[in-house]
C-alpha cells in the first residue's frame, strides 16, 4: 500500500520497512554467516547423520541397511549398557555434590581481596590448565601399586602396613577416579562461582550485617539465592561432564575391574570400535542425547524459578 502526498509524489506504505533497516538485516546476515557455517559443518551435519545411523544397520565394513528400530529396541538387551546407566548415575550424583561443595568452600575462601589471596586463586585453578588425559595418566603413575610413590609414602608414615589397590576393586576405582575429577574441576568451578559471587553487591552485605544477621543468614539468604544462576550453570556444566565421562575411566581405570567402571560413553566406544556396530551405537547415542537435553531443562526450570 502506497500514500500519495499532496504534491503527487508516492510515499512508502507504514509498513514497509526502510532502506537502512534491509541494509541492517543484510549486514546482520553476513557477519552471522560464518558461525551459522561452522555449527552446520560441525554440529547440525554431524548430528544428522548420527541420527540416521542409528535408523540403519551400520556395519564398520559393507553397505549400511535400513533397520529402524531394531536398533533401539536392542538397547535394553545390552546389560553391559544397563550397568553403565546404573554405574554412571551414581558417580554423577556423588562428583555433582562433592565437586560443587568443594567448588563453592573454595570460592568462599578467596573472595574477599586480602594479602595472598590471588597466590591461592592461582594455586587452586592450577590443575584446571592441566589436561585432562595427563591428569589421568598423573593419578595413574601416582597411585600405581608397583612403582607409584603414594604406597610407598603411606607406608614409611605408619598409615598403612599393605598396598592399597587404588583401582583394584570397584569402589576404591570409583573413589580414586572421584579424587582426580575433584583435583582437576575444582579450580575451575571455583572460578565460576567466584564470578558470581563477586557480582553481588556489597551493599546488601553491608546492609545485612547493620541488620544484624549472621554469617549463616547472609549465606543462606543472601549469597546463594543471589547467586542461584551461576550455580545452575555449574552444576548443568558438572552434570553434563559426569553423564559423558570416558577419559578418565579409559585411561585410568579402562573400565576395570571387572567391567565396574564402565560409563555409558565407554558402552557406546566399545560397540562402535570393538563390536563393530556403528548403528547400534549411533541409537545409544541419541539416547544418551535426549536424556541429557531433558535433563539439562528439568535442571535450569528448577534452578532459575522465582522463590
């Protein structure tokens, strides 16, 4: 739709947009091109394509064959996949509360400036600039029973009068693996939080303590329900990494003994690469995907609701 002006000249319609918002859009459109390319090549393609394996028999050698959905509907005959739901759930729940509590002791430590207190911030987030297949390989050599210097050390100091099989049995293996996730993400989930915590303004602490509350009411009403955004992306990032654990096991446990450190990461390598199914595991996943996509909404809707 046109105006016509007095005069007799045609105006733009109110609803056209003008020529310097087009030449806006288009400008928008080029700088976002290069990213919208790399997330096509590097997730959306990708992702497809997973998805479509796992709709097809997929052999690592031969021609796929469409199969949908004999793929999934195998998956709950895999028990070595049933046990790394089992086993990988509980390590999840142990490491998100014992990392997050230790994250969080730690940030509270150097948050306020004092002398010394960036030697600690530096000292604490250390080991997070230490690769994580060298900070396995570190604990391995470390807690190794024939040559490792931990033994050893317990001994000569009275506190224990035999090896302890750090990794030889299930529950000394998890919690051996526990410690070197602790030592590794500590730091950096502390920078996280002190992040957050140093967003919060003093003045509501000022104003607390005129109030007279004390160190727990400040903690409890005042610093984590301020602070209730950045610890749901710690925990969403601490939850998702634990889900999709494979380095630490593979290279310090290799899923031993006795198959009781098996992740469900580790199921779908071992299906793709030893059992030669790439479709089957392509289906696991793609479940192993969506549980984390609920997971991960069910996580931020209780996190960030309104009290």
């Amino acid at each position: 739709m046109t105006l016509t002006r007095p005069e007799g000249k045609a105006v733009r319609g109110a609803g056209a947009p003008p020529s310097w918002w087009r030449t806006r859009r288009a400008q928008g459109w080029l700088y976002a091109a290069p990213t919208a390319l790399i997330v096509c090549v590097l997730f959306v393609a990708p992702l497809a394509l997973v998805v479509w394996m796992s709709l097809n028999r997929w052999p690592l050698l031969g021609e796929p064959r469409f199969n949908a959905p004999d793929n999934y509907t195998k998956i709950s005959d895999n028990p070595l996949f049933l046990d790394a739901v089992t086993f990988t759930l509980k390590y999840t729940v142990i490491t998100t509360i014992l990392l997050s509590a230790l994250a969080l002791g730690l940030a509270l430590l150097v948050q306020e400036r004092r002398p010394g207190v960036g030697f600690f911030r530096t000292a604490f987030f250390l080991p997070g600039a230490v690769g994580f297949a060298a900070a396995a390989l570190l604990f391995y050599g470390m807690l190794n029973n024939d040559f490792g210097p931990i033994d050893p050390m317990l001994r000569a100091l009275g506190i224990t009068g035999e090896p302890v099989k750090w990794i030889g049995t299930p529950n000394m293996a998890l919690f051996s693996t526990i410690a070197l996730v602790l030592w590794r993400f500590a730091g950096f989930n502390m920078l996280i939080l002190l992040t957050g915590l140093q967003s919060i303004p003093i003045a509501v602490y000022e104003a607390a303590r005129t109030d007279g509350a004390t160190r727990w009411q400040v903690f409890t009403k005042i610093t984590l329900p301020l602070l209730r955004p950045t610890l749901a992306l710690m925990l969403i990032l601490s939850v998702t990494g634990s889900l999709l654990a494979f380095d630490q096991f593979f290279i310090f446990t290799n899923g031993g003994p006795d198959n009781s450190t098996v992740s469900m990461v580790m199921v779908v390598y071992r299906d793709a690469f030893f059992r030669f199914d790439l479709g089957g595991a392509a289906a696991l996943s793609v479940v192993l995907l969506i549980a984390l996509v609920v997971l991960n909404v069910l996580q931020m809707r209780v996190l960030r609701r309104s009290k």
